[in-house]
C-alpha cells in the first residue's frame, strides 16, 4: 500500500506503528478526525492491556457476529473515519462475504469526509458505498449525528458498529436492531449496551468475524440461531474486564 510506512517487520512494535501510520495518513488523507487520533491512542492503551491478542470470549463473540450477520435480513456495516484507516479493505470483503451494505457514518459528519471516505473504500474495492443520501433519521439523537441512509442503517436488522459512540450505539438498539459492536473498552457504553460486543482490536476482530463467516456459510438456520443463544453477552464483557484488571489468567476456559 502506497501509504504505508516503512517499519521494520522484526521491530517488536510492528503492528501499533503501521497502525498509528495509518491513522496518520487518514489525517492526511481527511478521512480521519482529529477525535479520531485521541480514539486512537486510548484503544491502544487497552490492547496493550488485553496483551494485543483475540482472548478466546472475543473468539466467541466474533463467532456470534459471524451468526447474526448471516441470519440477518439487511446487516450494514458502518463504518467510521478510524475504520476506513484502518481496515478499508477487510470492511470491503466481510460486506462480500455476508451480503451486508456499507454505510459512512460519522459522529462529526461533514458531507466532505463522508464523501472522501466512500471514495476510499471504492479505491479499497467497494461497489455501492452509502451515507452521502442522509435521508432518515435515528430518533433520539441531534440532527447531525442521528443522519443516515433510509435504505441502508435506518432500514438494517443487524448493524456493525465498530468504535461507535455509545449515544449512538443505544439509540440504534433502542431502533430494535441486534448491534454488534467492536471496541477495545469494554467498559465503554457502546460495548455495554451491544447485543454482542467483541472486545478487540478492530485490526484482528473483522478478520476473525470474516473467517467464522466463511466457516459457517453452510451452516443451517436452526444451528446459527443457537450459535446467537448461547452467546453471553454479560460474559463476554466480564471476561474482557477480568483480562484487563488482572492480566492474563482471567480467560483461559
Ligand atoms: P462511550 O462510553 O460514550 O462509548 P468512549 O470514550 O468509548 O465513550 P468513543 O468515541 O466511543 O468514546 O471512543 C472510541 C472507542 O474506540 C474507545 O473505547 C477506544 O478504546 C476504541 N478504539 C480505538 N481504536 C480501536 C481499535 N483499533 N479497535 C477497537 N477499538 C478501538
Ligand atoms: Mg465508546
């Protein structure tokens, strides 16, 4: 990639400096928002915590997202100025993988960055990228913020929401739809309130999401439903707490 910088592979730091470049170069770029490089940093914290690895309840979370994605009649998945940085790519194959539609969606929208975004996921390979029509709205949210599209989140049963607000978050559940929500904090009020939060970096969580949607492209109705019941959500959360507070014994079964 064109924008990538150039780190040594052997440099124990690798991943976190190709993604604080890419974050960079979104900047640049007028796809990231300066909140987006504070959102940055305070993620990286928590990965460095949860030992910058997928703990197996994000595993389970990710395999649960995989089923509602398949079971749903429309999923979106949203996405933001810090996902397009970072996975424009994976967000391009998860929406091939699962039938979902893409939708730019930005706490600080300016129809400038909705557009720059869209324009760099189709560079990314997107066909139809939504959010620049702005037709409905969420109830409960300010004018801004509650924007999207009438034939894409507005009308969606299931929403990926990664690095969402939690605002946002809860006025989409409160919509009915089932949300699932990447987020490395589980504290945070958007995984609190997710029908299934997946505590993980955005990095390694769609990838993970995307190979549970292949493993299971062939799997019945009747077992994806019981892949989405025996999620729980309260332990998954609980567990990705327990990792952070007491370090790497917590999640081990
Ligand atoms: P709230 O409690 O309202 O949700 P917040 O402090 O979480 O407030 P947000 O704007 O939602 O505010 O913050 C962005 C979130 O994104 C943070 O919780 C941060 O840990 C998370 N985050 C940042 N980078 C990543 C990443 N690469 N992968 C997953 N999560 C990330
Ligand atoms: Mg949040």
């Amino acid at each position: 990639m064109s924008d990538e910088v150039d780190v040594p592979e052997d440099h124990p730091r690798y991943q976190s400096l190709v993604t604080r470049h890419r974050i960079e170069a979104g900047v640049e770029k007028g796809i990231t928002s300066m909140q987006g490089l504070i959102a940055e940093g305070r993620g990286e914290a928590f990965d460095y915590l949860l030992g910058e690895e997928t703990i197996p309840s994000a595993d389970r979370a990710a395999r649960a997202a995989a089923a509602h994605f398949l079971l749903g009649d429309h999923p979106v998945i949203s996405v933001n100025g810090n996902v397009a940085a970072l996975v424009p790519e994976e967000v391009v194959e998860l929406a091939e993988v699962t039938g979902a539609d893409i939708e730019v969606n930005l706490f600080g929208r300016t129809e400038e960055r909705v557009r720059a975004i869209a324009d760099h996921l189709r560079e990314h390979g997107a066909g139809e990228v939504k959010g620049l029509t702005a037709d409905a709205r969420i109830p409960g949210l300010s004018h801004e913020r509650a924007k999207v599209d009438a034939d894409g989140i507005y009308d969606a049963d299931v929403v990926l929401v990664p690095l969402e607000d939690g605002d946002r978050a809860e006025a989409l559940g409160e919509m009915g739809k089932k949300e699932v929500v990447v987020d490395l904090n589980p504290l945070s009020r958007s995984a609190q309130v997710a029908t299934v939060p997946i505590i993980d970096n955005i990095l390694r969580a769609l990838p993970n999401v995307m190979r549970h949607a292949r493993d299971l492209s062939g799997a019945s109705r009747t077992e994806l439903e019981a892949i989405v019941a025996e999620f729980d959500r309260e332990a998954a959360l609980d567990a990705a707490e327990q990792r952070l507070r007491e370090g790497a014994v917590a999640d081990d079964e």
